[in-house]
C-alpha cells in the first residue's frame, strides 16, 4: 500500500464501521411518548431552542415560547434560526443533513412536506432504519429510576429491542439527594435524610435491585464542575458506602460527566445549562481508591480534555469517551480526537452522540465519522512516513476500537 491508497483505505474504514454509541437518551418505541422522534422534536432540540433565544425578537419571551404547541415552537425555530439567520450552526447543520439523508427537500425549504413525510412513519419500523443509516449496532439509553414516568415503563417490562441497551441513571443520589430519597422511601427502602450507615446500605440495595430488573451497562450520573472526591460531604459517603459497593457488587463501571452547570438560564429549560471547568482530581482519586471498579469519563469543559487523557494513561480501570455537548462541534472534536490518539492510541471512545431525538443519529454520527477519518488518515500518513506498514485488518480493529471496540474490551476487563 503506498501512502495514498493507505488513507483512502483508513477513510473509507471510518466510514462504514460499525458504531457503539455509548451514550443516548433514546427509548424503545414501548416506551411511548418517552422516545422522540420526527420534524418537530429534531427542530426544537434543546441546542436549538437555546440558539432561537439568541436571535428571537424580544416579544417572544419563555412563558410565550413554552406555551405554545410543539409545531409553532419548531416554527419559531425554523424561521429565526434556519430562514433568518443562516442555519451555521453544528445542531442546525444536524438537521439539514438529517432531512437531506432520509431524502426530504432541504433545498426547498418545504417544512409542511417534511413533516408530511414524518407524519407517514411507523415508528416500530423506523427506529430499525435510522440504525441502519448511521450503521450502529447499539446505543445505550438513559434510564432514570428516580423519574416516575420512566419507572412505570421499566418496572412493566415493557419489550426493547436489542439496539437499546440500558444504563442506570443516579445523579439524584448526588446531586438531589432530599428527592433521591423521597423515592427511594416510595418505593420502600429505609432511607434517612440522614443518609447513615444503615440509610446508605439501603441505597445500595436500591441499586442492586434495580441492577437486577434492568441489567444496565454501567451506573451514571452528571455532576458539576464543583465535584470533587473525596470530600467531608453526603456526596462523598454516598458514593463510598452505596455507588462503588453496588457497581462493584454489579460488576459495571461508574460513568461520570463532568463538568455541567445545572441552570445557568433556567427559563431555557434543558438548554438552559452551561459549562465550567472541574478538577480531575476527583476521578484520580476514584480511580486511585477503587483499582477494583471501573470508571467511564467524559468532561464538558474543553479545558479539561489534557488532564483527563493523561490520567487515562495512569488508570487502567479509567475509560475515556465521547466529546460531550459543547465539545461536539467538529473544531473541538478534530482536536480532542488528535490529542486522545496521541496520548490513548486507542484505548478510548472518540464519541457518543447524546441524542434525545431518534432522527439525530442519522446526522451526529456522519459527521463526527468526517472528522474522525481526517485525524485518522493524517495519523497513519505520518505512521507510514515513520516506517509502519499497517495491514488493512489491523486498521479496520483500531478504527473500530475507537468507535466501540474498546469500549466492549473495556467493560469485558
Ligand atoms: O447533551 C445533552 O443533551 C444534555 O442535555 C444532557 O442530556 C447530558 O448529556 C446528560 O446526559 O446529562
Ligand atoms: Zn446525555
């Protein structure tokens, strides 16, 4: 292979392998309401209803915005951020390419015939397609024991198909802790606000046991850039006398995102968060207590990015992944992706596609497979210049590593 033929092979492996996405808060069609999907709920995305509130007019406040249907929000959205303002935006470029694949006039602009389209899809026979437009063989869903609409769907047992694997979701327990513990009670554990030995005990067993119905991938939670560990707080025992025991006991890693600030803009609703840098400190010395557990990490500050791909290299039991939210725009990937094969190889998950509507791994994933291809063939061009003549087996596993085949090793460890 001469050096042109070796990219063009690396290339095209980035775009037809077959991708894990570690990170979704997709549901399975039983679910109902919960899984989004169609025109609608792709245009008022919180991204971009965010994005509308910095070109609306000013008579369109929150309380008019959030009162109206969901068709005249994705209107509102329409109108300023794609008609009046130029669509140049990662998460509006998304919805462009998400109608233009599925074959929808995007040239045309015609949004009554694109949600005609929608409006003619079975959902059941969809979500297949849309898996295998973007060529992913699972995503792992969000599933939140502490959500009341949630739990009546997952305590029912309602079927999933094999696509949607899922995960257990925990942040009350450190972020919430007064609620956390009102549903725990509900649902009859002995916990006290308290959070003693024997409070913290039963949230291990609420752990185990919802381990058991749901058999998830890993526990998560999304904390702040204030997290830190350990520390003299409620946080600290609860994670040390409930989460570690019961992913230890479980046998699955602890995902943790890092680095949110929970309603910086609070009539945004979920667009209503932002960013701040954390200290990585707090899953060294995770990783550092816990040589036993295993962590999966991803940080929302592009600050942080450095610092956690090196303790990704002193911690066998840390997995690095995604680039989360603000980080998954294609600058910030592009460098993120460079750094992490610098410092990892491929010891990492360059991303997850965090998607909240069905459609939108039909964009999130081809785009992010155009970066990754970019890094990947300038890496092997400098590879080969260096004297290493990869086979194209070997090329086609450590592109794929990067896109779930690690992540699979990860979690077998
Ligand atoms: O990226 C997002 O869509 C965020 O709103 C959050 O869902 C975040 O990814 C999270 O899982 O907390
Ligand atoms: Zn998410």
């Amino acid at each position: 292979m001469d050096i042109a033929s070796l990219t063009e092979f690396v290339r095209n492996a980035v775009g037809s392998t077959v991708v894990t996405d570690v990170h979704t808060h997709l549901f399975p069609p039983s679910h109902g309401d919960l899984l989004l999907w169609g025109a609608d709920e792709i245009l008022t995305y919180h991204y971009l209803v965010a994005e509308l509130f910095t070109v609306a007019p000013r008579e369109l406040t929150f309380e008019k915005f959030w009162s109206l249907p969901k068709a005249a929000q994705a209107d509102l959205v329409w109108e300023h951020v794609f008609l009046k303002h130029g669509a140049l935006s990662e998460a509006a470029r998304g919805v462009i390419t998400t109608f233009n694949t599925l074959g929808l006039d995007t040239g045309g602009r015609d949004l009554p015939g694109i949600r005609k389209w929608f409006a003619a899809q079975k959902v059941e026979d969809y979500l297949p397609k849309v898996f295998e437009l973007a060529n992913i063989d699972h995503a792992v869903m969000t599933n939140n024991p502490f959500t009341p609409a949630e739990v009546e769907h997952l305590r029912g047992g309602r079927p999933c198909p094999d696509c949607l694997r899922p995960a257990l979701r925990i942040d009350p327990l450190l972020v919430d802790w007064g609620s956390a513990v009102a549903v725990m009670k509900d649902a009859g554990y002995g916990v006290k606000v308290e959070g003693d030995e024997k409070a913290l005990g039963e949230v291990r067993r609420f752990l185990t046991d919802w381990s058991k119905r749901l058999g998830p991938v890993y526990f998560a939670a999304s904390l702040g850039p204030e997290f830190a560990y350990p520390d003299d707080s409620l946080r600290t025992r609860v994670i040390d006398g409930a989460i570690m025991p019961a992913a230890m006991e479980v046998g699955v890693p602890f995902a943790m995102m890092i680095g949110v600030r929970k309603q910086v803009n609070p009539p945004l609703g979920d667009g209503g968060d932002g960013v701040g840098v954390a200290d990585p400190a707090a899953v060294m010395n995770l990783c550092r207590n816990y040589p036993q557990a295993k962590f999966l990490v991803t940080m929302l500050s592009r600050v942080n990015q450095h610092e956690l791909c090196v303790l990704g290299r002193k911690f066998g039991n840390l997995h690095v992944f995604g680039c989360w939210w603000f980080c998954n725009n294609p600058s910030i990937i592009a460098e993120m992706t460079r750094q992490r094969l610098e410092l990892l190889g491929t010891a990492f998950t360059c991303q997850h596609s965090d998607a909240r509507v069905l459609d939108q791994l039909i964009y999130k994933w081809p785009h992010t497979r155009k970066i990754v291809a970019d890094v990947l063939a300038e890496k092997y061009a400098a590879l080969f210049e260096a004297g290493w003549r990869p086979t194209e087996a070997e090329i086609t596993r450590d592109v794929r590593a990067i896109f779930g085949g690690s992540f699979a090793e990860f979690l077998a460890k």
